[in-house]
C-alpha cells in the first residue's frame, strides 16, 4: 500500500474539500464553487442565465474575478468546436499560469496549479492537465482520490480562473526525485494534448520552492482549490 505525506487525517479533511471543489464527477448531484446542482439531463442554472442544451452553468467570483462554468457531455471534443455558450477549446495559449508548492516536507504536500483565462474570449477545459515533473518524460496518473468521470467541460470566462493540484507522495514504490518546476499541458475531449508550458513551483512568498517525490498524480480541473485546507 502506497504511504504519503498526506496523513489519514489530513486526506478526511483533504478529500471533505476535494469533493466540494470537484466539477467533473459522476453520481447524482455535484458541488461546484460551493453552490450544489443536480444533473438531470436539462439545463439548471446556479447564480446566472440558463444556457442551452444538456448543460449546467454555474456563476461565482474568484479573488474578485468572475467565473462561469458551464458543464457539458454532449457534443465534438475536437479543437476550436463550439461548445455552449460558443466557447472553444483553451489552446493554451491564452492561460496564464502559476504554481504554488503548499505544505513543503509536511502531510499534505502538494502543488497548486493556477490557470486563468488571459486571453479576450471564453474558452474550456477538460479532464486533468497533462503534468510531468521536473526533466522526466512520464505523464502523472489521475488522482485516485479525485471522483470519477472528467470528461466535462469547464469554460472559464476571461480573467476566470481553474485549478489542479499534484499530490506529492514520500514513499511511494520508486526513487525519490527532485525538481523545481514541470510542464503542463492541456487535453482535449479525446486525451490529446497541447503544447507543454514550463513551469517554476514557487512558495507563498513568490520565491522559487523546489520539491521530492517518490509518486505523484494529480486532479481534474476545478473552479476551486483541490485540497484546500
């Protein structure tokens, strides 16, 4: 059994918080950005204008900045399809982002990934994030922890942003490695992804944080900080 620095008592609190910050889950009913909706195949609207087809939209803030997600199963998942709400595919390059290195050497470490929308246009995600670590060449497994599904689609207005997080694991089945940044980069609706961004870890006060691992993985796409405690 694989042992980490997320503690069994962190991971209650963790996983409590993971699951009300996960979008893309399965079952019947979901909590995004804290305000809960139930999927019944037609369009519920939570803080905003109901959109059109087998979608749900949630509107809420973010550090001040608006954030619109709308949901959907249906319909293409190839690059530059329109989806509702006429947002495309994020390519990648209007997304800014950032990574913060939380809890270093404690139960709970992780890393933040931060995506915000700077770019003029509307745009959607999904899935997890296509993440290496370090000069390595493997892609990290989806969490474990994180509910099932991700094939939902998270459109993020300009200025919106959406997170991911790396849980990093001490003693899992290989090496410690080291590292101070990785690459990211997006998927489609099929599992393809686009063009890799490096990215530096930094610690809460902006400087460079490097980080080790044994394992790792990460979650899907949220509209709130996974593992936010």
């Amino acid at each position: 059994m694989r042992t980490s620095r997320i503690s069994t008592a962190t991971l209650a609190v963790g996983t409590a918080a993971l699951a009300l910050s996960l979008t893309a889950c399965g079952g019947s009913g979901s909590a995004v950005g804290g305000a809960a909706s139930t999927r019944t195949g037609t369009t519920t609207t939570v803080g905003g204008s109901a959109g059109a087809g087998n979608a749900r939209q949630v509107s809420g803030t973010d550090d001040g900045k608006n954030v619109l997600a709308s949901v959907s199963r249906s319909g293409s998942a190839g690059g530059g399809t329109v989806t509702s709400g006429g947002a495309v595919l994020c390519a990648g390059d209007e997304m800014a982002y950032s990574v913060l290195h939380r809890f270093p050497d404690q139960p709970g470490e992780h890393l933040l990934i931060t995506a915000r929308n700077a770019g003029s246009e509307p745009c959607w995600v999904t899935s997890s994030p296509s993440v290496v670590l370090g000069d390595g060449s493997d892609v990290l497994p989806h969490s474990t922890k994180d509910a099932p599904g991700g094939s939902a689609r998270i459109t993020v207005r300009p200025g919106g942003k959406v997170y991911s997080a790396v849980a990093l694991f001490a003693d899992g089945p290989g090496p410690r490695t080291a590292a101070a940044g990785l690459s990211i980069a997006l998927r489609d609706g099929t599992g393809h992804t686009g063009r890799a961004v490096e990215q530096d870890a930094r610690d809460g006060e902006g400087a460079p944080s490097s980080f080790t691992w044994s394992s790792a993985d990460v979650t899907n796409w949220n509209t709130a900080r996974p593992y936010d405690f």
